[in-house]
C-alpha cells in the first residue's frame, strides 16, 4: 500500500519530530517511525469499518420508514440494499477484517451519531434516492453505489473532522487510503485475507524506510559538512527545516542506496518539497543536490549498481 514517497514523507515527518525535541535519540526516532507506518495501515482499517457502519445505518431508515403511520409510495419501496447485498456481505462478515477491527478498537473510534449524520446527508442524494428505487439492482450496481457512498464520505466534513480526530496524517495519506479504498471496492466481493495486499511491503518499509531513518539520523553531522560548503551565500542555519532534512535525506539515499537512480532522487525530493514547504523551496532544493550530486559523483561517493544506474 505505502510507495517509497509515502515512507519518504514519513521518515521527513520523524526526522523533524526529532529536530524540535533534542531529547529523542535514534531508538525514540526509529519506534515514531514503526508507528507512523502502522497507523497508515489503521487508518485504511478505520475507512473500512466506518463505511461498513454508513451502509449499516441502512436498516435503522427502513426500519424507521417501515414504522411511519403514513408512509409514503417512496417510503414502502426503500430497502436496506445498501447493505444487504453480497458485495458489502463479504466485507461486513469478513471474519479476519472483524477480528482487526477489534485489535485496533476501531468500533470505540466512530460513534453513532457520526453515523448517523453522515448516512443522513448521503441519503438525500438523488443518486442515492434512484439506486433505492432501482427494481433489478445488480452488482455492478452495488459496487457503483459503495463507490458513491465512499466519495461523499471523503467529501463530509463530519466524516473528516472524525477521522481527523484520530488520524491526524489523515491529510497525509488521504490520496493513500483513498486510492486503496477504491481497489478494494471494485475488486469486491472481497476474499477472505483481502487485507494482506494492502499492508505496508517490507521492501519500502524496512530495507528502504529504516535504514534511510537510520542512515540520516546518524550522519547528520557529515551530510552538515557536505552541504554548508553548496550553500554559498547562504547560512545553513537560515535554510528552511524542512527543506534542509529533504536535502539531507536525498544525500543519504545518493551515497547509501546504489540502486536507485541519483534523477529519481533528486525528483522526489523537489516533488515532496512542493507539499511540504515554501513556494521558492523546489527550486532552491533542485540547484543544491544537482550542485552536491555532480560534486559527490566527482568524488566517487556516488556509486550506483544494476543495469542502467551506473552514470
């Protein structure tokens, strides 16, 4: 689920954490990580169960529709198919996407009333309304209208400010959980171990993710020395945080990762900077690592390997 960018965004986050508490050392900084890494995990989780309950709340507005003295012709025909039907079957009755859900106390985290206001609004939909009323309703119809139901979620502010409440790398990873969120809905009815395709890979997480912590936490010292002489006019204590701990991070992974690509490298890091820092930042990070690169490859630092990474 988590690409190299995401656990580059991560890593850039703990780092930062670390610069402003001078307290924490590599162990305290290495666990942040581990735990910001899982929580993305949680996170898709805690969508799962909250759409799950959304569509749940279905029964309780034909119960309420059932129950009127004067129902209307609309009233008669609603049904709760928006749960019961196979599709949401195989996700609400998944035994092992039950059992993570209680590990992770998800239930306690989203409280009926939240549910509640949320279905409400999404009931008022006219898509909503003519998927109720639709007599041969198939699959695809389902999966069209859980779809729906997710993107007006992601569009709720009380769906936001919830997740938000728990979550707050909730707008960090949103595009992330998001994206996965619509796989796992197109591709249903779910199989039993959906779940597992989603979990952080070991190859971005552990031998990317922790030795790039790794790596930049104890070097920072010398990645200080090799930068300070690039800046030129500019005093390393006047460079943007954010901006100096993504140049850092880029250096470790020209000189400490000989498979990937110095261009990737450096494209990641100016991408990432557009998110995360100034407006003048892309420019003024994309001149000092092409600066830096160019310096280290003369010094044989750059030492890249594999069909197509040696330059």
């Amino acid at each position: 689920m988590l690409s190299r960018r995401n656990v580059r965004i991560k890593v850039m986050q703990v780092l930062y954490a670390a610069g402003k508490d001078q307290e924490m050392d590599f162990g305290s900084v290495m666990h942040l990580y581990r735990k910001s890494i899982s929580r993305s995990f949680e996170l898709l989780l805690f969508n799962l169960d909250a759409l799950i309950r959304i569509a749940g709340f279905a029964r309780q507005d034909a119960s309420k529709k059932t129950a009127k003295l004067r129902p209307t012709d609309e009233d008669r025909l609603f049904t709760a198919k928006l749960y019961d039907n196979s599709l949401m079957a195989s996700l609400s009755e998944n035994p092992e996407l039950k059992r993570l859900i209680r590990a992770y106390h998800l239930d306690d985290k989203i409280d009926e009333d939240n549910v509640r206001l949320i279905y409400s609004d999404f009931a008022k939909s006219e898509e909503y309304k003519n998927y109720v009323l639709k007599k041969d309703t198939s699959d695809e119809d389902h999966m069209e209208m859980l779809l729906f139901l997710y993107k007006h979620c992601c569009a709720d502010e009380t769906f936001n400010e919830l997740v938000e409440d728990y979550y707050p790398a909730w707008i960090d990873d949103k595009s992330l959980i998001v994206g996965s969120m619509k796989k796992i809905l197109k591709a249903l009815p779910a199989e039993a171990n959906f779940h597992e395709a989603y979990r952080p890979p070991e190859e971005a997480v552990k031998e990317f993710g922790e030795l790039l912590v790794d790596k930049s936490f104890h070097t920072n010292t010398d990645l200080l020395e090799i930068i300070e002489p690039a800046l030129k006019n500019w005093d390393a204590e006047r460079v943007a945080v954010i901006d100096m701990i993504l140049i850092k991070m880029a250096l470790c992974e020209m000189m400490y990762f000989p498979s990937i690509p110095t261009k990737v490298t450096l494209n990641e890091y100016v991408e990432i900077s557009k998110l995360y820092s100034t407006d003048k930042s892309k420019d003024f990070i994309n001149g000092i690592l092409d600066r830096l690169m160019k310096k280290l490859q003369k010094d044989g630092r750059i030492v890249k390997e594999g069909r197509g990474l040696i330059e």
